[in-house]
C-alpha cells in the first residue's frame, strides 16, 4: 500500500500534524506494509482505503500505538514518537474509531467517554476514591462542543444516538 501527498498549487502550507515515513510491517517472510509514507494536516479528514488484506488495518493499528513498525517512523506535531500502547498514542491526541465503535449502548455518552479511564477524586493513592463525575461530565462536555456535533446532553445514553452522534462520542 502506498499513498501519496498531493497539494494544490498557490494553497497555503498546512501545519503538518501526523506524518509516517518509510513504515514497513512484518510478520515472518509476510510482508504487510512496505515503506508507507503519508502526512496528516491539521483539521483535514483523511480515510485510508484499500482492498482486503492491503494494510489499512495493519498501518492504523502502527499510528495508534496498538502495533510496532518493523522500519519507519512516526512523527506528531514534529517530534518523532514511540508509541508502546494505544495509550501512549491518545496521550498524543491520536484516537482510533474502529468500524464496530466499541461503545456501551446502555451507558451514557459522558461515562463511554471515560470508560476505562475514569477521574477519581480523593483516596488512597488516587484509585481508591470515588468518581468525579462532575469533572467527567464537564470535560465531556467541552469535548463533544469541539466534534460540532450535536448532541442535546452529555448523560442521554449512547443506545438512542444515531450513527455520526455515536461516531462523535466514540472520537470524543
């Protein structure tokens, strides 16, 4: 798989966000990627398409910390990064959406933005405390308004959204 940047003449230069140089994945004499190249600007879009088994999976799951490359790098707002885990990744301000959403229909939208990574207050050792759902609630808040999607209030449950209000909690 190979992709390619393309700008139109006279445009102004964007702020290079993500940028992926020369990332090869390997798994034994299977050869998934091959030197991808490709550059993310800020507020563009970008969807990465391709047939089965072309990589678009295997090159997400690099971006996002979830799998090591075998050569190549990553570079986010110009530092090279080395993601261990997806969590390295999010502390980065990089999010995956995958095609199932992996959200809990019968939650609502402020405790699936927190799910797993829950604000406690007060206790020992910061987690043995009890929620800060005020905090949670205000932060969800604050980051569904920068989606622009909108959504009437942050504790409806996920179960009632539609499809993009969904896509927006799960990016959120």
């Amino acid at each position: 798989m190979t992709l390619s940047e393309q700008s139109s003449p006279g445009a102004p230069v964007a702020e290079r966000v993500i940028e992926a140089r020369g990332i090869s994945k390997r798994w034994g004499s299977v050869q998934a990627l091959h030197e991808v190249d490709f550059s993310v600007y800020r507020g563009e879009v970008v969807g990465i398409v391709g047939d089965n088994g072309a990589g678009k999976s295997t090159l997400v799951n690099i971006i996002s910390g979830a799998l090591h490359p075998t050569t190549g790098s990553i570079v986010v707002d110009g530092r090279n990064v080395h993601f261990r885990s997806p969590v390295d990744a999010r502390k980065a301000g990089i999010e995956t959406v995958y095609q199932d959403l992996a959200l809990a229909p019968d939650l609502s939208i402020w405790a699936n933005l927190f799910l797993g990574r829950e604000k406690v207050k007060g206790g020992l050792l910061k987690w043995l405390g009890w929620l800060d759902r005020r905090a949670m609630i205000s932060q969800a808040v604050k980051d569904l308004e920068r989606t622009q999607i909108r959504i009437s209030s942050v504790g409806a449950r996920v179960g009632r959204l539609s499809g993009g209000q969904r896509q927006a909690v799960a990016v959120g």
